[in-house]
C-alpha cells in the first residue's frame, strides 16, 4: 500500500462526513500522527502549491475509528475539522496565501559548518515516522548534535505520487516529526505537537532531501508552567532549494515520556534513550521495583 492509497481509503466516505484512519498511519501507539492528520486534511483539499496548512491538535486521534470530518470555507480558505461525537479532535486551514518564505542560507551555512552528529535519534517499531517496522513509516531517524538536528533522505516508494512526483504527506509527516523531536531535545521530555503550521512552496520532487533544524531556534512560549516550546524547520533540495517550511508548538510532560518508555526499548539501547531523556532512567527503575 502506498501512503495515497492509505490517505484515499481513509477518505473513502468523506461525502457523508465520516474518515478512519489506519493503524499504519499512528505516531504514538494506537493515536494518528499529528502529520498524517494533516497530510489527510490536504489530502481532502488537494491545493496546489503554494499552499499553507495550519493545524491545531486538541486531543489525541484514534486509528480505526470513525470520526467526523466537517468542512467548510471561509473566503479563499478551507476549514476542516475532526471530531469524535462532541469532542474536536483536530481542526485546520488550509490556503493558497502564504506568508514570505525564510531564506534558508544561514541555516543550510550552520549545516555544513557543524556536519558531524552526536548522534542519532531512538525510535520505535510502529511509528509512520520514525518505525523501523511500519509498512508506510518514512523509517527516518535524525541525526543531531548540540547546534542542528538534521537527515539527508532518499524518499521510499511507497511515498511516490502520481506522475513521478513526491506526496506531499512526507512534507507534513517528516517537517512534524522534525518539531517534535526539537521540542522534545529541548525540554529532555517526549510529548506532542500541538499546532503545526506547513507551508508547501512547490511541487516536491522525488529525490534526495535534505531535512533541517536549528536546535538554537527553539524558544519557550508564555505557558507559566513551561510546558511548550516553539520550533522550526525546512526542507531543501540538496542545491539549498527550499521546498517546505513548519512552524511547531510543542508540549512535553514526563507523562508522555512514561508512555513511550516500552514503545522505544523494544528497539533501541536503554543508554541510548537515557542520553536524551534522563527521567527514562527514574521511570525505568521505578517500573523494574514496582
């Protein structure tokens, strides 16, 4: 299956106001990736780019359910909505007026100023992002070090479109994998992304890639608490193209990182995980003496 036959199947009874997702397309387990959830609301609109999509997550989205999709419009914007019952899940707008795109050169010259990684990210088996096990995951895994967060890819083909060109899932799918993980490295917790703006520039090329991120980037919001951050990032083609840009909020609590805990040592070292999220060490202790 590719991820377009994944996205039509989930849209297969859109005219009556019902999707459900598959289980391929889940981040967390059992809960829809916050990129697929978008790739599903420009999926159902089909904009040319450039194109701008700006999604608020509200509650988690269950796979294998069936959930309303409301739509609308409002001027030359889209609206859609995810709901379950009488709980919104997922809202977003979808537009063809975009804001001014960011230059690419400081970040691309930051890049090739610090090329060698600390290391690489853990992942898990059934993520559509970073699962080395799901049939339509991108099985990407970032590379980082203490100034960038980074991957040059070569797109799976299960992500071609038609006429040859690259489903511009992976640019809502990969750009929300990369902000979770900058939040997530930044606050030492795992959590959820939030809202999640894309913006498409033009159409994507099945080709080699190069996704990117500036750890410095990441600030803080107004939350008391402390609880969300905001990132930032491109992808490019490896002449420095910019292809799509993402604006993330992110929200990280240690109940996220509890959550994930088994979903991640079932594939990766347990000093590995403990690198990046030092409470992972305390949560693990305490579930080998309960």
């Amino acid at each position: 299956m590719t991820i377009e036959e994944a996205l039509r199947g989930a849209l297969a009874d859109a005219a009556h106001g019902r999707v459900s997702f598959p289980r391929d397309l889940q981040g967390f387990p059992g809960t829809v990736h916050g990129g697929a959830v978008g790739a599903l609301f420009y999926r159902a609109t089909t904009p040319r780019p450039p194109a701008e999509l700006r999604l608020t997550l509200r509650r988690g989205v269950p796979t294998d359910t069936a959930l309303a999709l409301v739509t609308g419009s409002s001027g030359a914007r889209a609206r859609l909505e995810l709901r379950q019952g009488d709980r919104a899940l997922a809202e977003a707008t979808l537009s063809r007026q975009v804001a001014r795109a960011p230059d690419p050169t400081p970040l691309l010259e930051a890049w090739r100023a610090h090329p060698q990684p600390d290391g690489e990210i853990p992942g898990t088996a059934t993520c559509l992002a970073c699962g080395s096990g799901n049939p339509l995951g991108l099985r990407v895994r970032f590379l980082w070090n203490s100034r960038l967060l980074w991957r040059q890819y070569t797109p799976r083909a299960e992500y071609r479109a038609a006429g040859g060109s690259l489903h511009p899932a992976l640019a809502t799918i990969m750009l929300d994998e990369l902000g979770w993980w900058l939040g997530a490295l930044a606050q030492g917790e795992c959590g959820v992304t939030t809202e999640v703006t894309v913006t498409i520039l033009r159409p994507l090329p099945f080709a080699p890639l190069l996704v990117l991120g500036d750890r410095a980037l990441v600030r803080s919001t107004d939350d008391p608490r402390g609880r969300y951050c905001r990132t930032s990032g491109v992808l490019v083609r490896p002449d420095g193209t910019l292809l799509a840009t993402a604006d993330v909020q992110f929200a990280g609590s240690r109940a996220y990182t509890r959550r994930l805990l088994q979903p991640f040592l079932e594939v990766t070292p347990a000093e590995d995980l403990f690198r990046l999220f030092p409470s992972a060490r305390e949560l693990l202790a305490r579930r080998a003496g309960s």
